[in-house]
C-alpha cells in the first residue's frame, strides 16, 4: 500500500468515526434527551472504543498479515454503523428517562463496536508502511496526522453542515453503505482471497435490516427529534414533543388557550402586573410552540413579540405545522439567546419569558447571573421576568436559579407545583422585577401551584450557590438525586 494510499484510508475511518460519534447523540436523544451527560457518554464511549480498537488492530497486524485484513475489518465497520440504528431502536425504549449509567448503556450497546473496528485501521496501515524502522517516526507521525485530519474533517463537515441538511438516519445509512462498498473494494484488491458470496450476502442483509428499521424521529431539527401529535380530545390541539419531553401545546383555532399549567401562569403573572389589554413588549428566549407569543398577541393588541430562537428548523416545523405567522408583533431572531441578548437595547422591554430547554434543563449558559444581569438591562424599570424550571426532588436546579435571580433582582417570587406533584419532575415558575411583585397567593389557584414570596422564598433556596459563568452544572443539578 502507497503512503498515500494508507493516510488516504487512515483519513476515511477517523472520519467515519466521529461522524458516526456526532450523529449517535442525535440518535440517543429522543430516549434519553440532550445534556452534558448525553454528550459524556457518547463522546466517553466513542474514545474507550477507539482505544481498544487502535489496541487490538496493533496487536493483529503483528501476528497476521494485514493486507488481507483491511477490506473486511472496513466493511465489517460499515455493518456495525448500520447496525447502530435498529439497536438504538430495540434498546432506547428500555432505557429511556434514565440517567448516566442509562445513556453509557445505550451508546456502548450501539456504537462502541463500530468505533472499536473502524480504528484497528489505523495500526494495520501503520503495520504495512513500516518497511524499515529508520522511518517509523516519520510513518506513525504522519498516519497519526491523517487520522486527526479526518476526525476534523468528519466533525466540522457533520455539525457544520450535513446534520442542518440530511436527516440522521439515512446518513448512518449512508455512512455505512460507504464503509461497506470501501471495504468490498479494498478486500478485492489487497485481499489473497476474493470476498466470500455468503459474507457479500451477509453485508447486504445487515443493509437491508438497517433501511427498514425504524425510529421514533419523523423529523430531525438542527437540535431536536421533533414531532407534532394532534390531540384526540381537541381536534385543533396540537402537541410539540421535542426528544422525550412535551414541549409545547398550541390549539389552531384559538391562540388564547393555553393547556400548560406553566404557560398559564406566565399569563397570570402578566396580568396580575399589566392588567386588562394593556400592550406590552415581550422578550422570549426560547419559541418551541410560540404558543405565548401568539397569546399575548392576540389579547393584547398592539404588543410586540420577539424571539429569540436558535433552531431554525424548530421555526420551519411552527410556521409548517402550528400556524406560526410572524410580522411586526412578532418577530423571530435565529440564533443563541446569549449572544442576541448583549446586542439588544437598554430599557427595551417589559416582560422577558425564559423558556428555553435541552431536554429537562435550561442550557446552561441561559441560566447564569451574568445572563440575568443582561436581562435586567433589556428590561424596563418595573420590567418581570419569567422562568420556567423544571425540576422535582430535592429541587437543587430550581434552588440554584433561585439564587441566581436573587443576585440581581430585588424581588424574586417563586410559583412552585401542587404539593400532590411529590418527587416528580414538575414545572416552577420563577417571576423576578426590580420592582415589588404584584403577583400574590390569591393570584393562584391552589390546584395551580404555591408562590413563594419574601422569606419564604429564602427558605426555599436554603442557601444553594447562584449559578455562575464559570460554574453552573444545570444538567447535573437536575439528574442527580
């Protein structure tokens, strides 16, 4: 095998391995939803098969001849990506809601096989270059060098570009349908046997089983499995699940429903400080349904609505299938809340709703006092901001954000579930202004929630740490018990 020929090959399986590693959190997702952890244990799963892989093929390629080796561990690599799709699709369900341990279950069930066999290519290339041992740094140097340039390649060509493009599953089809051809097509050259019939026949087998099996994603977004479920009990009833949570409820008909308890609360919360149709400017970080957007719209003519989305696709899927309709009362501005927020002007709105997940969590970055600080500035002076939490348990996530809104605002109320919720995750609604909160115990119905005011809501935080830039473990706040 030529020098290039071999960085060439190196190139391809690094390549193929994190693609198939970026692809695999989009494929857990709907089982076991998107956090840190999801991300830990794909990405701790992917590495620990790359290591035994690169060990093994090492070992391999000193005892036997690695020529004849390269074209079937290739394709055999191929079949296993394909394989990782009916398996998500056989074990997801038997893990789903679980935690670290539930997520390391699935990926390793599903993808350390083929990150283990795609990188016993590299030492078995490295094997066959090394002819003389004067250049074995020059040898592992540069295939070392390949395999890096092909893991980037496949990072930034799959997140960049192919998952905003290309729906998950037929690129794991795809890929492996590729792997497979490569290493049909290297068996028969490097090989001293021709490939075997019933060995082609068994790749196309696994081929076919992968293509018809199927998942629980009608639509992939840039960040979510999405689907929309109509309601059977209200024929206009619409209900956005995103990965494993039911995200938002938007009815077609009649933009004033709101079916969510949380969703109702921001509503009480907007009257009890605006009352009657008084129009107001709303900040949303976060759409899904846009099912609050267009309420306010629709009893409070004249307000403005702007939101702060960062999955486009989320937006095509709304505007497709949940009747959103932008225009001067409501906006959309694509892209992360973040970094949106330090562009927006002083004294801009009077409410801010912060309703933005992945999975159960606020994404970190959204749930800090260096973003409540910016909120408070786009705020008016007797601006409120509004929070949806979800947490349950001992609440540490809901505790923490409690804090966190305490460093900033003056006054911080919290509206938390039914007390028949138990340990159940369940949704808090936090409301915080400079201003005192007109908000009050009588303003909710005892089946809605509790609202926390004054001291009691310091005895609720209990002293938990406000969450920071520099520390905010949301994910792992919520998870663990």
């Amino acid at each position: 095998m030529s020098t290039r020929g071999a960085a060439a090959l190196v190139f391809c399986t690094s390549a193929a391995v994190l693609v198939l590693e970026i692809l695999a959190g989009r494929l857990v997702a709907p089982y076991v939803g998107v956090s840190i952890e999801t991300f830990t244990g794909v990405i701790g799963t992917v590495l620990a098969g790359i290591a035994l892989g690169s060990a093994a093929g090492g070992r391999l390629a000193d005892r036997r001849d690695a020529r004849p080796l390269l074209g079937p561990t290739v394709a055999l690599g191929g079949a296993l990506a394909l394989v990782s799709l009916p398996v998500v699709s056989a074990v997801g369900p038997t893990v789903a809601g679980g935690g670290p341990v539930a997520i390391v279950v699935l990926a390793a069930t599903a993808f350390f096989a083929p990150a283990a066999v795609l990188s016993a290519v590299s030492p078995m290339a490295a094997k066959l270059r090394l002819g003389d041992l004067a250049e074995t740094g020059a040898v592992v140097g540069g295939l070392s060098a390949a395999g890096t340039a092909g893991a980037l390649f496949g990072t930034f060509v799959t997140g960049f570009l192919l998952v905003a493009t290309v729906p998950t599953r037929p690129l794991v089809l795809g890929l492996g349908a590729g792997l497979i051809l490569a290493g049909v097509a290297l068996w028969w050259r490097l090989g001293a046997r021709r490939p075997a019939p019933g060995a082609l026949a068994l790749l196309l087998v696994v081929g076919g089983v992968a293509g018809a099996s199927s998942g629980p994603c009608p639509e992939h977004t840039s960040y979510y499995c999405a689907r929309v479920e109509v309601d059977p009990s209200r024929s206009s009833g619409r209900t956005l699940v995103l990965d494993n949570l039911r995200h938002s409820y938007v009815d077609l008909a009649d933009p004033t429903h709101l079916e969510f308890r949380y969703v109702q609360l921001f509503a009480g919360a907007v009257d009890a400080t605006w009352g009657g149709d008084q129009p107001v400017d709303a900040l949303h970080i976060g759409g899904g349904g846009f099912s609050f957007p267009r309420y306010l719209t629709a009893t409070r003519p004249g307000s403005t609505n702007l939101v702060l989305e960062l999955d486009a696709g989320l937006v095509e899927l709304a505007t497709r299938e949940l009747g959103l309709e932008t225009g001067p009362d409501l906006q959309v501005e694509r892209g992360d809340a973040r970094t949106a927020l330090v562009e927006l002007p002083d004294d801009r709105f009077d409410v801010a709703v912060g309703d933005a997940f992945g999975g159960l969590s606020v994404p970190w970055h959204l749930a800090t006092v260096e973003v409540a600080r910016q909120l408070d500035r786009v705020l008016r002076p007797e601006g409120v901001y509004l929070a949806n939490v979800i947490d349950g348990g001992p609440d540490r996530l809901v505790r923490a954000e409690t804090a966190t809104l305490q460093e900033v605002f003056a006054h911080v109320a919290v509206v938390a579930p039914p007390s028949s919720s138990g340990d159940a995750p369940a949704n808090y609604v936090l409301v915080a202004s400079q201003t005192p909160l007109p908000m009050a115990v009588s303003d909710v119905a005892p089946g809605d929630g509790v609202v926390l005011t004054g001291s009691a809501v310091d005895d609720f935080v209990d002293g938990a740490r406000p969450l920071t830039d520099d520390f905010a473990p949301a994910d792992q706040l919520l998870t663990r018990r």
